[in-house]
C-alpha cells in the first residue's frame, strides 16, 4: 500500500511538472505569437483613402498623394476594416492604417481622431488656387525647351550635377508628385510656368530593367512654340523619357504598359502647375514651400529601381 501510493505520488508530481511545463510552453508560444504580430504589424499612419475596387478575391485600396496600389483580402475578419475603408472613401476623411511587414497588404483598420479629421479636411481644397507670380506659360521654341529638359535631368539624383535635394527619377515607385513639383520648381526659377497632368487607373509602366504598379501618376506638362509658331504641348518626366519630351499621349501609354500585366486607363485630367496632388475624385493639395516635396525626394534620394516595394513611410513629411 505504502509503495502505491508513493508510486501515485510520483506520478502526480509528474503531471504536475508536465502541466506547468506545458502551461509555460502555451504561455511562451502566446508570448512569442503576440511579439511576432507586433513585428510584422507595420504603422502605415492616419491617411485618406481615396479608392477601392474588388479585384481577384481582394481590394485594391489608394490613398492620398502615394501612388502605390495597397490591398486588403476580401475575408470575414476584414469586413469591418473594408467597410471603414469604403466609407472613408465616400466621405474623403481619414483612418489610421497597419500593414503585413514591409508589403502592401492591409492588416488593420482603426478610427482616426477629431483632430485628424479636422485636419485633412483643412487641408483638402474643391478649387484652384492661383500663384501670385505672373510667370510665362509659353516656352518661345524648341530649343529652349530641349534646354529646360536638360538642366531638369541634371538635377537627377545619382548626378554630379544634382542639387540637394536631388530629383529621384531612378526610383520609379513612388514620389512623382513630388518629382513634378520639384520640376515646375526648376521651370519657375527660369521664368516659366507649367500645367500638370494626373493619370489615373490601373497603371503598370517599364523602366526597361523592372516594372512598377500605379494607381495615379504625375507629370509636369509645358506649352511650347514649333518652327511654325504654333503652340504644342509635351509631357516632361524622365523616369519614363530620359530622351526628352513626349505627347501627352504617348506618356499614357508609357503608364500602360501590358508588358508589365493587365493595365488601364479610367481618367486623366490637367490642373495648374501649384496644384501638388490631386485625388480622382478631384480635391486639391499644395505645397507652396516645398516642404513635403522635399523631404519626400530627400527619403527617396537613395534608393533606385523597383525595389523597395511599397516605397518606404513618407507619412513624416506631412501629409
């Protein structure tokens, strides 16, 4: 008898140990689970999400100024964060966003604050604000505009020419708002404005070495005068024309590329060269001290080809 229940004893403190080491192990793995998802949780910052279109089992989700398609799985535990998306976009306000690590997928959709609200919606113009400076907006021939062309490329970043902040035509996956800004900068200190054109849809463009997905893209457009006095119209955006200056149209081919997938057009539309983004549905931002479009070339001024993808937070740079 004695020795069965010493026997029962043993067998007890056995389980006993197993139980906790168990218990512990469960309490480790939680801890581990629980770390791990902080990790691959990525802070993406409080935006407005100006579109989203089911495609392929998901959504394509946009945002303001970046020109990077996101995503969010068409799943049950995301129905509440599409349902916030999609009325965000109706009321062209804010939410805060979380991404999966270091890709574009949405992970998390939270409420934004009063003040956030407030804020993007002081900052969202329904109308065109004109410069002060009465600049010419007709560049007198060819050859002056070939000119232009030239010493906008010089400012390149990877140049021995470029200023700082340089321009980042090598890095096609984000940043051409402020790459156009930076552009109509450059025509301004030489005594000349321009307009801007915004393309939007589903874009796919070649570098020639890598392809890169869009939901919008910007480019400064100029007016210039032909041999024959007339005045034409042409696209200048390096990162897709290191050669010189296009039509408009074939520049929209160029951010239709189907040799990159399935890519098109919804709408384009021309604006005044201040105007620094504008969404589809038509609102307006600025950047009359440059301050956003600097930093966000000075964030991007190191990095080239396709690669990062998504391009890193800008979100520090305002808006």
């Amino acid at each position: 008898m004695k020795k069965f229940i010493l026997s029962m004893m043993v067998s007890m403190t056995i389980l006993s140990f197993n139980s906790c080491a168990d218990s512990n192990a469960n309490q480790d793995q939680n801890l581990t689970s629980n770390e791990s998802s902080q990790i691959v949780m990525k802070d993406f910052g409080r935006t407005v999400p100006v579109g989203i279109d089911k495609e392929n089992g998901k959504y394509r989700v946009s945002f303001m100024v970046s020109a990077q398609p996101y995503e969010i799985k068409d799943t049950e535990e995301n129905a509440t964060y599409i349902s916030m998306i999609r009325q965000a976009v109706k009321e062209e306000s804010p939410v805060h966003i979380f991404l999966k690590g270091n890709t574009p997928e949405i992970a998390k959709v939270e409420k934004a604050t009063e003040e956030d609200t407030r804020y993007f919606r002081s900052i969202f113009n329904k109308e065109e604000k004109g410069d002060a400076a009465k600049l010419t907006s007709v560049i007198p021939n060819l050859a002056t505009l070939n000119s232009l062309f030239a010493q906008i490329k010089s400012q390149a970043c990877g140049t021995s020419t470029a200023s700082s902040p340089c321009i980042t035509f090598r890095y096609p996956v984000d940043g051409c708002y402020a790459r156009a800004h930076k552009m109509r900068q450059i025509l301004l200190n030489a005594g000349y404005d321009c307009e801007k054109q915004f393309v939007y849809g589903n874009l796919r463009a070649s570098t020639g070495t890598c392809c890169v997905s869009w939901v919008y893209h910007v480019a400064i457009l100029v007016s210039f005068k032909n041999a024959s006095g007339i005045v034409e119209k042409r696209i200048i955006d390096p990162s897709l024309f290191s050669s010189g200056p296009v039509t408009d149209a074939a520049w929209r081919a160029a951010c239709t590329n189907t040799s990159c997938g399935s890519a098109s057009v919804s709408s384009f539309a021309n604006t005044a060269g201040n105007v620094y983004y504008r969404s589809p549905s038509g609102s307006l931002l600025y950047d009359n001290n440059y301050v956003n479009t600097n930093c966000v070339l000075t964030t991007f001024s190191g990095l080239s080809g396709c690669s990062p993808s998504p391009a890193p937070s800008v979100g520090h740079c305002g808006f």
